[in-house]
C-alpha cells in the first residue's frame, strides 16, 4: 500500500512538484519532494496492530500515550546516508509531551516546545506530534538535511499545545536537566526506581501524574506526584503508599521515615493530588521538597 501511493504521487509530481502528500497527516505536505540531492523513495503510514510491526518492540509506549497513527517519509540519495521522518500523532497535547520527555534526556529548545537533537538524530514535540528524524550515519549533508526537515515541519505545526498543569507544579531548585517524565500509565512508575510491581496508586488514563529526579546522582532522590479526577482517588492512593512504605504510621498524614536501606520516604495528599518522596538521602532534602510544594500549592 504505501509503494501505491508512493507511485501515485511520483505520476502526480507535474501537479504538485514540491511537496511529498501522505495520507493522515497534513503537517506532512510541507516536506520537500527533495533537498540537496536528497529525494522521498519511501512514504510510511501506520496505524492499528501495523505499528507494532514498524516500531518493532516500543509500540506499547505510544500506545500508553493514546497514539492514533504515524506518517513519515524516507529520503536517500546518491551517496548519502538515509534519512527517516517519522510524524507520531497522539491524541493529545499532553500525550505527546508524555512520550516526549520519556525520549529525552536533556531539554533544548531548537524545534518545537522541546527537544534534543544529536548528530543523527532529532526529535521534538508540538502540539499533538511526536516527531523523530534519524539517520543510520551523521555526515555533513545529512546533518543539513535533518535540520531542513526538523525546521519546516515545526514551522507547518502552527499551534502550541498546552503542558499539564501538574510540571508547573515542580520545584525548580535541584532539578536534573530533563529529569522528569509525564505519564498517566502505571508500568512507568517505575521508570526511575522500583516502587511496585503492581498499580500501587491507582492509576488510570485519568489521572495526570509526573516523576522527577533531584540532587546529584549520588543522593538522588525521586519525587512522585499524581493529580486525581477527586480527592477521594488520591486519599485512597495515599493510603495505600503508606500501607506499604509507612505501617507503622497508620494515622499520620505526611509520614516521614527512614526506611531499611537508609532513604527517606515521605508522602502526602493535597486535595486531589498525591505527593511522595522516595530515596531521600537525608530528611532534610525530603522536607525541602515538601515545603517547596506546599508553598507553591498555597500560592
């Protein structure tokens, strides 16, 4: 199917010489037919149980994300080094965020709302789009190239999309660089550090939740919080971490211990939000984390 349509649009080009059309995504139609001796040879659109096949083993993390579809287009040229366009769809801003900063390791800002960018590879996010441009082998021309495609594709995507709520409610001060990810799925709960091998705190499609990383990788810590549709949903999630990490603690409403291996925990509800801290190294950089939430909640 996606040879058909490659045929149609060559036999189409007198029509529409410069832009290479595919079938879900009109962000696609601004990129060029060809570019400094780079042509398209291959245009890519999936959906459904396809996706798994393309992806080849990473389809569940769009997946998690609500992903409708993905277009795209491959460029090759005499000498030159394929390059690969991906365009992922999710079904929304935030989702597209999500998958976003479970991709990057460092924020920059040359595309998009965020992104990060090596010398074979890009990827950024705007509005609703994920988008990836790699190449199997970084030379001067397929660096130009790359850059080219990332640009007019940004350019194509008119609108931002809004980032949840809830990253605006993380404390600044001892942040690592793009070390944070947004999430609404369970099984990434334990992206950084083991906390469950269950849905321990309830999490659904429906609830907005971010983990991020604090202090120096050698007394980091991890602060979890979960914004829930009511305030009974992250009552009972609180509950049920400090069923697990705080037994001993059965009625206090922000415990704060030290656990066997010696990290603090700590975890509190805010309404209809969860807060937790775990892997604290000392008691002192769980409580400044508190306070630093907590003031800001009050704001």
């Amino acid at each position: 199917m996606v040879r058909i349509w490659f045929t149609f649009f060559a036999v189409c080009g007198i029509l529409l010489p410069e832009y290479c059309f595919a079938q879900k995504l009109e962000v696609m139609k601004y990129l060029p037919n060809s570019f400094e001796g780079y042509r398209v040879d291959e245009l890519l659109d999936y959906e459904g149980e396809a996706l798994f096949d393309y992806i080849n083993g990473g389809a569940e993390l769009f997946m998690s994300y609500g992903l409708k579809g993905m277009t795209g287009c491959k460029y090759s040229g005499d000498d030159l080094p394929q390059i690969t366009v991906e365009v992922y769809e999710m079904t929304s801003a935030a989702n597209a965020f999500g998958v976003y900063t479970q991709s990057r390791d460092r924020d920059e800002h040359d595309y998009g709302q965020g992104s990060q960018s090596f010398d074979d590879f890009i990827l950024f996010w705007k509005d609703r789009y994920y988008i990836i441009i790699t190449t199997h082998k970084a030379t001067p021309e397929s660096a130009r190239a790359m850059k080219h495609f990332a640009t007019r594709l940004d350019r194509a995507i008119e609108k931002n999309g809004a980032i949840p709520a809830i990253i605006s409610a993380l404390p600044k001060k001892g942040l690592a660089d793009g070390g944070y990810l947004y999430f609404h799925h369970y099984v990434w709960l334990n992206a950084y550090l083991f906390i469950a091998d269950y849905n321990i705190i309830n999490i659904t499609d429906k609830t907005d939740a971010v983990l991020a990383k604090y202090g120096e990788a050698d007394a980091r810590a991890y602060l979890l919080m979960a914004d829930y549709p009511a305030e009974a949903d992250a009552m009972q999630a609180f509950n049920r971490l400090r069923e697990k990490f705080a037994p001993e603690k059965p009625e206090d409403t922000r415990p704060l211990l030290q656990l066997e291996d010696g990290k603090w925990f700590s975890a509190w509800q805010q309404g209809r939000r969860l807060c937790a801290v775990f892997n604290g190294a000392t008691a002192e950089q769980v409580e400044n984390l508190h306070k630093v939430i907590n003031n800001l909640k009050q704001k």
